[in-house]
C-alpha cells in the first residue's frame, strides 16, 4: 500500500480527522514494521481553537504545528507520556490531528515489549494503543520523533484495503475549552477506543455540522 501523498495531509483539519480512522499506522524499527489501525483521533484547529497549543501562536514547543501537513507533532505530557499529532494544512496555519487509539495488527510482540508493563500486571490485546501515551510507547515514538516527515521511510500512514466501520464523534477527551465541538472522530464498535462509546454520541444535531463545514472552508482561506 502507497504512503498518503503529501495532498491528503493539506486539506481541512476536520475533513483529514473524518478520514484518518480506518488507515494504517507504520513505524519502522530497524528491520521491523510495526503496523496498527487508527482508530481514534481529535482534531485541533489552531488559533480558532483555545483547546489547542498553538491557540496563543508559535512557541518552541509547538513549533512543528505551524510547519506545513504531513509531519508529526510530538510532545510530553503530565511529566510521563509521549501523544504523536499528525500536522495539518498549509504552513502557518498551526492545525493537528491527535492519533489517539490505535488496533495493533503486526509486530504486537514488539510493542508489548515496547510497552514493559511491570511483573503480575499482564497487558491485554485490546488495552496495547488504547489512548495516546500507550500509542506512543507502543509504536516506539518519542522526542526525537517530533518533526518526521509522514512522506518518509521511518513513520507513516497508508490507506487500508476494504472497508472499514462507521464514523462516529463526540466531544475531546480531558480539555476544559472548547467542549462543545464534537471533533473526537473514532471508528464505531471498536475495542480498541480509549473511551467506551456512549449512546449521545451517536446523535448529533444539524448546526453542529454546519459550523464545522463553515470552519472547514474558512481554515482554507
């Protein structure tokens, strides 16, 4: 399977979180790949979004947010956890996607080593990516990750052949502003989610799809 062209990864943030669950994370360690489905993610759209860190403009941190689509944002949280952001859009627009679950599909013996859980704590299958920081250490993605080209050789993403489950969306997970936005896009049914799904999610009302249409072509200008 081709890698995504560097064109996916330039259109709106919104449309790129809509079409990112379904493909196929790749990591290469040395000889091995490691493979997983994305299977949730959130979009922050920049300046126009106070959840997002680049809501106050560029700093050293968030740098790479503001360079062009197709590279990978990565940053350290809560003093212990790497999360990977696929970057968005034209240069200086400073939009992401967080990659927040993930299905392992091949070198699952890799990330679980990769992982090291501790000795009377066994990881389960479906716990291995289920949240970002886990997606991370699973897929051996780090400080010196930040920055990668997606369009390279050492991570990027591919379409999946056949189909794949519905979209659904809800709010952020663990944000304070912003959580009316509905910008949490995840494959529907899957058990490798980082949150169950909840039954509201399912339903959506129209203004809330038409403002994200609005942001969407706006975000373009």
């Amino acid at each position: 399977m081709r890698k995504l062209p560097r064109s996916f990864y330039l259109r709106p943030t919104l449309t790129i979180a809509r079409d990112l669950p379904g493909k196929i994370l790749i990591r290469r360690l040395g000889h091995r790949l490691l493979t997983g489905r994305i299977v949730e993610v959130e979009a922050y759209l920049g300046r126009r979004d106070p959840a997002s860190h680049a809501f106050r403009g560029m700093t050293p941190r968030n740098e790479v947010m503001f360079g062009p689509g197709g590279h990978l944002y990565v940053y350290f949280t809560y003093g212990m956890h790497f999360c990977c952001n696929v970057v968005t859009e034209r240069e200086g627009k400073g939009c992401a996607v967080l990659i927040r679950a993930v299905e392992p599909l091949k070198g699952t013996a890799t990330m679980m080593r990769l992982r090291r859980r501790g000795p009377g704590r066994p990881l389960r299958s479906w716990d291995l990516c289920s949240g970002p920081g886990k997606v991370c250490r699973a897929f051996g993605i780090g400080r010196e990750e930040n920055g990668a080209d997606l369009c390279g050789n050492g991570i990027w993403i591919t379409a999946a052949a056949g189909g794949h489950a519905a979209i659904g969306r809800s709010p952020r997970i663990g944000i304070t502003s912003g959580r009316e936005h509905l910008w949490r896009f995840y494959l529907k049914g899957n058990p490798h989610l980082s949150r169950p799904e909840k039954s509201q999610d399912h339903h959506r009302d129209a203004e809330a799809q038409r403002r994200d249409i609005f942001l969407s072509k706006t975000r373009m200008r």
